[in-house]
C-alpha cells in the first residue's frame, strides 16, 4: 500500500486520535446489536495498547444531524469495546473542548478512551477547520482506521490531518490493500456479482469493473432494468425506465470489450413483497403482468455458480432479492453459499451481502468482508476516497 501506516511512524507513548468506524447498530435496550465494526478495529487498538500509547478513540453514532441526542451516545460502543478488549474503557461526555483534554491528561500509556459522539457537532460534517484543529490538539499522531467513513471529507477524516502526522491503521490498510488489489492486479478469471435494487446506484462501478472483469454477473431489482432493455415484460417489478438506455450502453459494452455479462434465466415473483407472499417461479419472459421479479430463480442460480466454479478473483456487491423476506432470500443466500466455494480470492461488501454471508453460516470462507459500504463501491468506481489521500504517502 501506499500509504504509511502506524508501523511506519513511532507511536510509543505517544497520544495517539484514532478516527474509528463505531457506527453499529443497537438494540432496543441501546446495546450494541453487531459489533461487527468494533471487532474490526481491534488490531489497531491493540497495537497501540502495546505501544504504550495513549489511545484515544473517536467516531460517529446514527443521524444525530449536529446536536446532542441521547440515543445517539457513545456509551454502548464503549461498553461492547471494553468487554471485547478485556479492559476498561473511559467514555469521554464531549469530543472536543476542557472536557476530553482533562481526561486525557490523566491518561497512562495503554489506557483507552472513547469520546463522544463527533456528529453532535455540525462543524464535523461540514469539515469546519476550527473543530478539526480543536480535535487534533488533543493528541500527537492521527491514525485512520474508519474505512466505511474514508468517502466523506469530515473534520475527523480529513481536516484533522492538516494538523497532525497522519497514517493508517490496520483495518484501513487491509481494506485499501484488498479492493487495490481488485482493480490493480487480480488473478483471472474476474468476476464482479453486483444486485441491489437500482441500477443509478452502480452505474459507476459497472463501468468501471467492465475495464478489468472477465464476467460480470447482475442481479438483484437492478437486473429488471437491464431485462426491459431487452424489450422483455417485466410485470409491476422495479424499474428505473429511464435508465434502459444506459443498460443498454453497458450491455453493448461489454460485447465490444469481451466481458461475459450474465442476467437472470428465471425469477421468483409474487403479487407484492410481503413476507407471507406465496412466491411460483417463472422464466424471465413469462412475468405474470401484476406480479413482480422478487428474487433469482434455481436455473440462475446455477449458471451464476458454475461461472464461479472457475473464478479466480470474485467481489459481489447487493443482495439478488428482497433478502430480508424469507420468501425472496433464497437467490441471495445461495450466491453466499456457492462464493464460500471459490478456491481464488472472495471480496464481499454492502450491507445485505454481508448479512447473507454470515447468515449462510460461510463468513469465515470469505477472503475480506469489507467494512465500507458507499466507500467501498466509491472505491471500485476507481474515485480517490478524500480520507484516504490524506494519510501521509510512503
């Protein structure tokens, strides 16, 4: 990787701000319900408890919209962190200010402390240079572990690094080293599997990924506008209809560039997506004119798993169907379970694909589960992540 990472730089007793990913979610009780994210940056943590490094950890929480709400504290990631590390963990009440300078100055070498919820600022989504200079003083080195953030020019990804030495840490550098190795240099045969429900949200990566895959496997709600730019009946099924044309400028595109793209044979429809619907399955040009394509049929299945059969190199990216219905999961979880198959490289991310791995029982088999949903996808659109070109270069 290109950029200097915590191994490159002397953290050794140093304070040390470490931008984290603790967006998780939590349950009605307010504990964290997936600590999926908080597990993530353990290595890093560790690391710097090792260092004897003064770690002082800081993130957002949901939708707070720059003001202080109670559901929106940190205290939950703090507690879960705590019991993951084995060691307490000091929730500090503000992210900037008297408040979190006092708590640091009674710091030791390997304490831990979270602050407070950044987005109860507005200054942090807006990048303000004050609030970032303000952040920053809080320590000597800035460390970027927050990859699922790396898209967002914020005061704690960018603005901070105008004020401190700047580098990644551990979960940052598997996942720039992962997906890089995707569009740089992967093994062939390359397969990308893209689902989710419109095709507007990934135009970027298709064309992208259509420079450098061997296959490129569609499927999800985004598949019917591809489908209806073959001029097939599509019933009440999702549809952007004017995005037909751009389907077709992809399809003909990967014609003229030897890219194999495989839609559905079949689908599973119903009348609507409803969780007691009774589903039949039907070839893509029988769709019953009320009823709607909810899921991949058996026979796609098949023929998406025997591309994979011989992949070398395969990220997916959105479910096949409405895969939070069990009626429409199907298709989804047996993408999951035939990717747990490949013997080559598995790159799995957004939030749908990675429930199905790991509700598949597979999440182990796969290679990296990203942690970056839009960052991820920004990223296979071959766009520069603003908190990712600040870290200092090697």
């Amino acid at each position: 990787m290109a950029k200097k990472t915590i191994r490159d730089i002397d953290v050794a007793g140093k304070r040390v701000l470490v931008r984290v990913d603790f967006n998780v979610p939590l349950d009605k009780s307010g504990r964290v319900f997936d600590a999926t994210r908080i597990r993530a940056a353990i290595p890093t943590i560790d690391y710097l408890i090792q260092q004897k490094s003064k770690v002082i950890l800081c993130s957002h929480l949901g939708r707070p919209k720059g003001k202080v709400d109670e559901k929106y504290k940190m205290d939950p990631a703090a507690s879960r962190l705590s019991e993951l590390l084995g060691r307490p963990v000091k929730k500090v009440d503000d992210c900037v200010g008297e408040v979190p300078r006092s708590a640091i100055e009674q710091m030791q070498g390997g304490d831990v402390v979270l602050l407070e919820n950044l987005r109860f600022y507005p200054e942090e989504e807006k990048n303000d240079e004050a609030f970032a200079k303000e952040l920053a003083a809080l320590a000597d080195i800035y460390v970027n572990d927050a990859f699922g953030t790396a898209h967002r020019a914020h005061a704690s990804t960018e603005g901070v690094t105008e004020f401190l030495p700047a580098v990644a840490g551990f979960l940052m550098e598997k996942e720039l080293d992962m997906l890089g190795r995707l569009l740089a240099n992967p093994e062939h045969p390359f397969v990308a599997i893209i689902g989710g429900a419109k095709v507007s949200d990934k135009i970027a990566v298709l064309s992208n990924l259509l420079e450098k895959v061997d296959t490129l496997i569609i499927g999800g709600g985004m598949a019917n506008t591809f489908l209806k730019a073959q001029g097939l009946n599509i019933g009440k099924s999702l549809l952007e209809a004017d995005k037909t044309d751009m389907a077709k400028n992809l399809m003909r595109e990967a014609r003229s560039k030897g890219v194999h793209l495989l839609l559905p044979v079949d689908v599973v429809v119903a009348p609507g997506a409803a969780p007691d619907a009774e589903p039949k399955t039907v070839p893509v040009d029988k769709i019953p004119a009320e009823w709607m394509a909810l899921d991949i049929g058996p026979e796609t299945v098949g023929n998406f798993a025997e591309v994979l059969k011989t992949a070398r190199t395969v990220v997916w990216n959105g479910p096949m169907g409405v895969f939070e219905m069990k009626p429409f999961a199907g298709g989804t979880e047996a993408i999951a379970r035939e990717l747990s198959r490949v013997e080559g490289i598995t790159v799995v991310g957004g939030g749908d694909s990675v429930a199905a791995v790991r509700k598949a029982g597979v999440a182990d088999l796969i290679t990296h589960i990203s942690t970056g949903g839009g960052a991820a996808l920004e990223f296979l659109e071959g766009k520069q992540l603003p908190g990712v070109v600040a870290l200092l270069d090697k």
